[in-house]
C-alpha cells in the first residue's frame, strides 16, 4: 500500500492536523482530507498551500454511513485513517478501516450520541479483528490524551522504577475575549466537564459530584495561577491497566469562574440536555443547538491571547528511594496562531495527531491490534514533541511539592 495519510474531521484540530502533516510531507507521502462538510477542507487545504507550499487534495464523506467510507478509502487506498472528526465516529470509522485494510489511528475515545459516558471497553473490543488483519490502531494521540501518557511512559522508562502517584494538570490560561466559548467542539466539551468525576484509588474509580473539588494551581515560568478542578477523563483508565503500580490516578483542569457560572446557567435552564425535545414538531436536542450558536472553537485564534500549560506529577521510586517529578508543556495562543492560524487547544491536539501518524508510516510504531499510547516506545515521541513545536520541561519535585502540587 501506498505510504498516505487520510485525515477526516474538517475543524479545529484537523485544520492544525492538516498543516503539521504537510511540514511532515516527507514523511506522510500523499495527504487527503475529507469530512462532512467539503467546503471547509478545500479552505483548510488553500491555506497550507499558502503557508506551506505542500497540496492536499479533499473529499467529501459522511463517517457515520460506513458503505460510503469504505468506498472512498478502495479509491484512494491511504496506509492509515486519523480521526479528528468527533468521537461519535471512532467505531464506524474503525470498521470502515477494518473492512478497507487501513490502519487507524483517533485523539478522542468512543461515545455514543445518547449516553454522556465514555470509556475504551467499546474500542478495545476491536482489538483481535485489528490482530488478525494485521492492522495497527493507535488510540488518543492527541494531548491528553496521547501526550500525557507519553510522558508518564517516559518516565517510567527514564526516571523510575515504580509510579504509585499521577496526577495530569490542564491549564488554559488564555482569554479568548468571548463571554463564553469552549476551546473545542463544544458538545463534546460540555459532556466532559459535566460528567460525574471519576479517580483511581487503591484499585477502582471513585465518584464524586462534578466540579465538587478544586484548588489554586500556579504554573512555572510565570504563566500564573489558576483554580483546577477534579474531574474524569479518559487516559487514566489506559495508564493505569498498563501501568498497574499506579496506586491513585487524578486528572484536573483549569476553568474561569465566567465559564463556569455560564455553564450553570445553561445546566440551570436545561440547554445541556443529550435527550430530544420536540421543537415545533421537529426533534432537536438541546445541546446540539446550543453548539449551533456558541462560538465556533476553530475561530477563536485571532483573539486568543495568553498559554496553556499541561503535564504531569509524577510520584513513585528510583532505588528504593522516593522521587518526584513534573513534566509539562507552556504553548502560547498568539504563537500557534501565528504559525498555522489556529488557537492553543486545537494545536496542542493537532500537533501530537500529526506525529502519531508519521510514527506509524515511518514504520517507528508498528503492531496488531488496538493500542493505547503508553503501550509504544515514548523516546521518537518526545524527541518529535520538541522538533514539531511542543518542547517539554522536566524538573524534579520534593514530596511536600508533588503532595500539594506546587510546582513553580
Ligand atoms: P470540530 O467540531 O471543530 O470539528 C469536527 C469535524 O468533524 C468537523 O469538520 C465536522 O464536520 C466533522 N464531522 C463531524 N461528524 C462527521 C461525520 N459524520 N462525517 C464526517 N465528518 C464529520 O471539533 P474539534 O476539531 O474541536 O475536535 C476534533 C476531535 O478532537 C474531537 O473528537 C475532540 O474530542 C478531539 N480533541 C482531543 C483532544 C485531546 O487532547 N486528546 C483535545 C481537544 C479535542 P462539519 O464541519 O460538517 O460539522
């Protein structure tokens, strides 16, 4: 087959996918684009033209109808899918891939559309079809997840004997000048962060009430304070099957009191709904709607201005003696935009995708199966981080730092 790449999904990650693809062109051989909607990926396309001098050619495909996608990957035959559409499609797309003998490759694990929950059961189940048609699918290459198991691999690999103690920290520090707006596909974001919290404690998920614990985080090399809040997300339930020492898995993220106050309101009055209402007589469902009129993620460069900076703690034992470590990325809104015209959260996500895949046409990452990032050597990872624009720091903590998470 054909060294190329098809990404599918036309938004804020994939037009950052798209860019970072073509500086990796050497690597990726041919590029396609296709998502629902044609005419965003023929703008996408125009513009790594522009910036980039490289030519991707572009589609038009619905994911959820399985037929249509099989029939264009037998046209065009890539050596590898990326999925930065929306989780919905990870299955249909894993079975198009199955059934066109593509490898396959997401940043964001299954969910389905009536049920606000998401785990890798769904996903993992592929993992003997993917076996036994020698296929590779790589899962949640994107920054957390698909980073922040990197790191935690690495240092596993480099820095410990034994991890008992993780907890990832997501911090937004940018303003992008809206009264209220997600930093990615809103739907998708509000599930998230109005999920009942889940951690990982002496052997199984703990639940809490969303948002129900948080505290002050500042963050090094002046990027400032922030109130970070408990909550699930989905790399804890890999890392800690993989890396079953790990006693207590806790994942935080950052939100401003406006986003949050605004987001009550709109649980408040009902707008949050997954469940159809009938409007009208049409069925609609309320968030659904509200995606509609809130500020498009993908717009939200231009006024952007401030850094992320997400990573992890790291507690556990080099020689039977205690260590500690943080590992972290500062990325500034202003910057990526600059480069490839997209704000902080679309290219901390854009930019990992992009290097998962030209691992996997590198040939660097290979297996049968389905696979999860921890379970692939992290160096040729880390070492892309720093040259594709996502350098990472490491610095050692002492135990009464790591306990209260104070990193600067
Ligand atoms: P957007 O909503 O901006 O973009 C999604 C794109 O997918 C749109 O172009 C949309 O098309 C397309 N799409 C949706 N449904 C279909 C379909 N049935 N067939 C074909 N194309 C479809 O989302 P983002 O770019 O913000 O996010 C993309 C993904 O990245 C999400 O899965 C998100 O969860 C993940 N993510 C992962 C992160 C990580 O760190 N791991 C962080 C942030 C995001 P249309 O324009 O027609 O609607």
């Amino acid at each position: 087959m054909k060294k190329s790449v098809l990404i599918i999904g036309a938004g804020g990650v994939g037009h950052v996918v798209a860019h970072k693809c073509a500086q990796m062109a050497h690597v990726m051989g041919d590029i396609h684009l296709a998502s629902r909607t044609k005419s965003k990926c023929d703008a996408i396309a125009a513009d790594v033209l522009a910036r980039e001098q490289v030519s991707i050619t572009t589609h038009q495909v619905d994911t959820d109808d399985v037929d249509a996608t099989v029939s264009l990957l037998r046209e065009l035959q890539p050596a590898l899918v990326l999925n930065v559409a929306l989780p919905y499609q990870d299955l249909p797309l894993m079975e198009a891939c199955l059934r066109a003998g593509c490898h396959y490759m997401d940043t964001a694990n299954y969910e389905p559309r009536d049920l606000a929950k998401f785990e890798y059961g769904w996903q993992w189940a592929y993992h003997d079809r993917f076996r036994e048609a020698g296929l590779f699918a790589l899962l949640g290459s994107g920054f957390d997840p698909g980073v922040t198991n990197i790191y935690t691999a690495w240092a596993l690999k480099h820095e410990f004997d034994e991890i008992e103690l993780l907890d990832i920290i997501d911090v937004n520090g940018g303003d992008h000048g809206q009264a209220f707006a997600t930093n990615f596909n809103p739907e998708i974001n509000i599930r998230e962060v109005t999920a009942t919290c889940r951690h990982w404690e002496n052997g199984a998920f703990r639940e809490t009430p969303p948002m129900s614990l948080h505290r002050p985080f500042t963050c090094p090399q002046g990027v400032g304070t922030y109130e970070i809040y408990r909550m699930y997300h989905e790399e804890m339930e890999s890392l800690v099957k993989h890396i079953p020492t790990i006693r207590r898995a806790q994942f935080w993220m950052s939100f401003s009191p406006s986003y949050l106050s605004h987001l009550q309101a709109l649980q408040d009055v009902g707008m949050t709904r997954i469940d159809p209402i009938l409007y009208k007589g049409v069925e609609i469902v309320p968030l659904q709607f509200l995606k509609a009129v809130l500020p498009n993620p993908g717009d939200l460069g231009r006024t952007t201005h401030g850094k992320t900076c997400i990573g992890c703690v790291l507690q556990g034992k080099k020689n039977g003696q205690y260590k500690a470590l943080y590992i972290y990325n500062i990325c500034d809104h202003e910057a990526c935009f600059r480069e490839v015209g997209s704000q902080a959260v679309s290219y901390t996500t854009g930019v990992p995708a992009a290097i998962g895949a030209s691992l996997i046409l590198s040939g660097t990452w290979s297996g049968k199966g389905v696979f999860n990032m921890e379970q692939n050597d992290p160096d040729p990872f880390m070492d892309a981080l720093n040259r594709y624009g996502l350098p990472w720091q490491c610095i050692e903590l002492s135990r009464e730092q790591a306990e209260s998470l104070c990193v600067d």
